[in-house]
C-alpha cells in the first residue's frame, strides 16, 4: 500500500481564504508583539530604578558623598543665577516707574587718553551750579528740568531716640525734583522756589524714614537731624521700593541752595530732563546736548566733556556686569560637576567590583549583558538626579535669600535654568556612568561565581 505524503503547500497554492487569513493574522502578530514591548519595557525601567535605589542605601556612605559633590555643582549654578534673576527682577521693578520718558545730563568720570607711547589721564570739568541754572531756563520751554547734587549716601537720621542706619542718602534739588524722578507726595508738600531760593532747612523725606523713626505719627512739621544738621518735615513720599539698599525709600531731599552750604564739596551737579511725550526724548536729547555744549563753550572738533543718557541705560549696564557673574557661575559649575563625575565613576567601578557576585548570579539566571548595562546606567543616573534635586533646592534657597537682601524681590524660580541643571546631572550620569556599566556586563559569570 502506498501512502501518499502531502507536501507543504506553495506560496501559489494557498487558496485565496488562506492568503486572507494570514493577511488578518499578521498585523495582530506584529501588533501584539510590540503592544507587549510597550508594556515590558517601562516595567524594566521601574525595576531598574527600584533596585539602583536599594543599591544607593546599601552604599548609602559612598553615594552621599557623591550627591552631595554633584549637589554643590548646581547650587553654585542654580544659585548665582537665581539670585541674578532676583536682582534683575528687583532693579527692573525699582527703574520701572521712572519710565522710557526721563534723561540726564551730568558729569563724566576720569578718562584714559593714549597719545603716542604715553598715556594721561583726563578729569572733565563739573558741571557748575550757574551752568545748570542756565541749563534749566533755557530748556524749561521743551521739558521739566530739575537739579540735582548728591550730599551723602551714608547718612543717619534721627527723631528723639529714634534713629536709623547710615543707609539714608541725603540730595539736594527744586520743586521739579518729584517729576523728573517720578515720586508722589503722600503727605505735607513739595519744596517751593522760596525753600531753594532762601535756603530753608526743610526736607522731604522717603516712606522708610516714616516707618523707622515716625512709627506712630506724622512726620510733616517734626524736626529731624541728619549729619548734625536739623531739617524740618514738610513733606513725605510716597513708597516707592528701595534700590539697592539705598536711595528710593531711603531718601531725604532738601533745597539744592540748602545741600550746597552744608556739603560745599558736593561735586558735579546732573540735570534730569521729564517729558510727558516719550516719543520726543531722543529729539530732546539731542536738543539738550547742543544747549549744554554752548553753556560749556566747547568747540565743535571737541567731544561733549559731559554725557546724556536715559533713565533705563543704568538698568542695561547692570545686566551687563551681572552676565560676567552668570559666566562664572557656568564655569564654577562646570568644574565642579566635572570632579563630580570622576567622583560618581569611582563609585561606579568600586560598586562594579564588590557586586561581582551580585552579577554573576544574575548573569547565570539569565540576565543579558544588555540588562546588566541598563542597571548600572540607570544606578548612575539615579545618583545624579538626586544630587541634582538636592543642589536645586539648595539654589533656589541661598540664590532668593541673595536677591532678597539686596532687593526686596519676590520668590524667583529660573525654570530655563532648573531645566538646563536636570539634563546636566543626566549627562554627567550617562558619561561617568556608562564605562563601570559596561565593564560590569562584561563580567564572566564563571569567573565572578567562584567568588561566591
């Protein structure tokens, strides 16, 4: 008898039922087979994150220290940045009110000229009293013009046994002072063309002075002392905000006649220039600069001796100088996260080396060295992003303290920057971290048993 022996069936003989079975069947294996890898793989993830965290409190010594490395990295980062953010936040809100609408003219600093082989220094003449008097009349028809001269920064004023820190910044200037520098009368009243034109010892103080030493009463028509000489109250202002612990609220403003007779060595006096059209202050400037160079009768080949700016040009310098401190603070940062990778890689290579039997029974129940590269890369990233949480929190503390002790600024949060220190402790994980990864998968497991 003959047994016939069916052979497989071609691709040409399935029949077009098969054909449309298989075509049904093979997108849900190929479906399946991934739906399962999505679901396997952050199973994986968790596991390995899990057993990196029992392996961080089994080495709990060795692995703080390198937190607390990695951690000093990015809160000198952090840190100096946030309370860089601070500081901006605190200037740009102080200079705020002054507006795009205000400019000054005074004085220029000490200048370097180099002529030849040699150099000389330069000191602008000040700008005189009579010269901004002339200044102001021949400019009032354009803008408010008011004059200013600076008596001290450092000054204490007291009220009976009241009495304030050497924070006051005593000015001298006229009636269009509160204009020109934005301030607003709360109480009492301004100085008057008669106070600066008889030399009256009245002054108008800041807000800060009536909490210190008015706490319970009004200061208007109170006697005050100020660098041993009494000024009488009759004004008070309204709070501004204090700039750099000095100045704003911490202010006493007397009669510009009254600053030159006690302070004789005042120095240069500045001119600020108010106009209610900001759209007019560069054609004013320019304006102003002629006026002055006549009043200063300077030739037309000579530069002005005297400069003009904008109210908000002292807020663009400042961050100017602030981004030589973020600088430093990148590079402070960089070079202790670099210590705190070599860190982190000799911790890596001494746990590679005490878990060699860990390994070998791993490997032996059918660990991959794939698997094996996975957990030990993730136990590195999982000791920097812990020191990296650590060193944020630490930034964000210290950088808002900072920024609050020179401005009285708001809590700040750089979230570029906290962003920028998470995906730095992610690199510094991975570089430090994939060489002991990659020597403990390489482990034999033969080898590393005979140790058990």
């Amino acid at each position: 008898m003959l047994i016939s022996r069916s052979k497989p069936a071609t691709d040409r003989e399935y029949t077009d039922v098969d054909r449309s079975g298989m075509a049904l069947r093979e997108p849900f294996r190929f479906f399946g087979v991934y739906s399962i890898q999505l679901i396997v793989a952050p199973m994986r993830l968790v596991q390995n994150i899990n057993q990196s965290i029992d392996a961080v409190r089994a080495n709990s010594f060795r692995a703080g220290v390198t937190i607390f490395i990695i951690a000093l990295g990015i809160t000198c980062l952090i840190g100096v940045l946030t309370s860089i953010e601070g500081v901006k936040y605190g200037m740009l809100e102080s200079f705020s009110r002054m507006g795009t609408n205000t400019f000054n003219i005074q004085n220029r600093g000490t200048a370097i000229q180099v002529q030849g082989r040699g150099r000389r220094f330069v000191n602008y003449p000040p700008i005189t009293y009579r010269q901004s008097q002339i200044f102001k009349e021949r400019f009032m028809e354009e803008a408010v013009v008011s004059i200013r001269g600076y008596g001290t920064g450092v000054a204490s004023v007291s009220y009976k046994s009241n009495k304030t820190n050497n924070t006051i910044q005593i000015i001298g200037s006229d009636e269009n002072y509160p204009k020109t520098a934005r301030y607003v009368i709360e109480e009492g009243r301004n100085l008057t063309p008669d106070d600066i034109k008889l030399g009256k010892n009245v002054a108008v103080i800041g807000a800060e002075l009536k909490k210190r030493i008015f706490p319970n009463e009004s200061p208007v028509g109170k006697n005050i002392t100020a660098n041993n000489n009494v000024y009488k109250v009759v004004g008070l202002f309204e709070e501004i905000g204090s700039t750099s612990g000095a100045g704003g609220d911490k202010i006493v403003v007397i009669p510009l006649s009254t600053l030159r007779r006690h302070y004789p060595s005042h120095g240069s006096l500045t001119m600020d220039v108010y106009s209610p059209d900001p759209t007019r202050i560069d054609f004013l400037m320019d304006e102003a600069v002629g006026i002055f160079r006549i009043i200063r009768k300077q030739r037309l080949d000579e530069p002005e001796n005297f400069s003009v700016r904008k109210s908000d040009a002292f807020v663009g310098e400042l961050m100017e100088n602030l981004s030589v401190l973020t600088v430093s603070a990148k590079v402070i940062a960089l070079i202790t996260l670099l210590g705190a990778s070599v860190a982190l890689l000799n911790v890596m290579l001494v746990s590679v080396t005490e878990r060699t039997n860990e390994i070998g029974l791993r490997k032996a129940m059918g660990a991959t060295k794939k698997n094996i590269l996975s957990q030990f890369l993730i136990e590195a990233i999982v000791i920097c992003q812990f020191g990296g949480a650590l060193g944020i929190l630490m930034g964000l503390f210290v950088g808002n303290i900072l920024s609050t002790l020179a401005f009285n600024a708001g809590f700040v949060v750089p979230w570029s920057w906290v962003i920028v220190g998470v995906i730095a402790c992610l690199v510094v994980g991975v570089s430090a971290g994939f060489y002991p990864a990659r020597r403990a998968a390489g482990v034999d497991p033969i080898e590393s048993l005979r140790h058990v």
